[in-house]
C-alpha cells in the first residue's frame, strides 16, 4: 500500500499568525486611546472643579469688598461663606473660610512687606480690630479632584 503526501506548504499558517499580531496590535492601540480618554475626561473634570472654586474665591472677594469698609472684620472675621455654583447641571455649594490677620506683630510672610496695618506707623498693635487702615484678609476653598481633595489659599490686603 502507498500513501500518497500531500505537499504541505510552510505558508499555510502564516495568514494565520498576521491576523493574530494585527488584533494584537489593534488592540493595544484600542486600549491606549480609551485609557488617554479616561484620562482627558478626568483632567477636564479637574480643571471645571478648580474654576467653581477659583470662582466662589473671587464672589467672597466681590462680597468682601461691596461691605462698608468699617464693617467688614466685624461681620466676616471666621465666617465660612458658602457659594453655589454649577458644574455642568450639577448644583453645588463650596465653602470660603474667611480669616483676617489682625495683629499686626505676627502677620505671615505671604502678605508682603506691609508695614503697618492702623496707620500709627509702627507695628507693636495685637489686635487692630477697631482701627485698621489695610485689613490683610485670607480666604480658603477646599474641592474635590479625582485625587482627592484640594485647599486654595488667597492673601490679599483690603483698604478703604
């Protein structure tokens, strides 16, 4: 009995193989463009966070500064403001803590050089409260970021 050989073609698998490499291929680009999505969706959230909260600093400025000036440390010293604001349709409210720097021997670097705060042209006053010309104000926001949360800080000086 003979058998007969088929010729067998080192090529027959080969198709096969290429089309393996190019899913492969296809699918490791695939999943880098969905991962670089997920990230620019993240960033975008991010920054539309740092905006409301960059946004209720300057509506607590705008609020600080439409006060008469005398009245403003009494009505606002330690207060926490909130602010609504919206991201997207999603209503939210962040809170400014408001603090105002009052004695005059312990004002923190951030201010500046100022020099004197009550206009006696020394700066010896504890608490100038009841007679401030420069009323050196810090204002906080915390926000939430897809990696946690975030504090913004702002010194400024008001005056009349």
């Amino acid at each position: 009995m003979t058998t007969m050989r088929k010729n067998v073609s080192p090529e027959l698998g080969s198709f096969l193989v290429e089309a393996m490499m190019t899913l492969t291929l296809l699918t490791v680009g695939i999943l880098g463009v969905v991962s670089s999505l997920r990230s620019n969706y993240r960033a975008s959230q991010d920054i539309g966070n740092q905006d409301q909260a960059f946004f209720a600093l300057e509506t607590v400025i705008a609020t600080l500064r439409s006060t008469p000036f005398p009245f403003v440390c009494s009505t606002y010293q330690n207060q926490t403001l909130p602010v609504p604001s919206y991201y997207g349709k999603t209503p939210q409210t962040l809170n400014v803590q408001v603090h105002f720097d009052t004695n005059e021997t312990a004002l923190p670097a951030a201010y500046g050089p100022v020099t004197d705060l009550d206009g006696d042209a020394v700066l010896m006053t504890t608490n100038v409260t009841s007679s401030y010309w420069l009323l050196p104000t810090r204002l906080t926001v915390n926000y939430a970021t897809s990696y946690g949360t975030e504090t913004r800080t702002i010194y400024l000086l008001l005056g009349p």
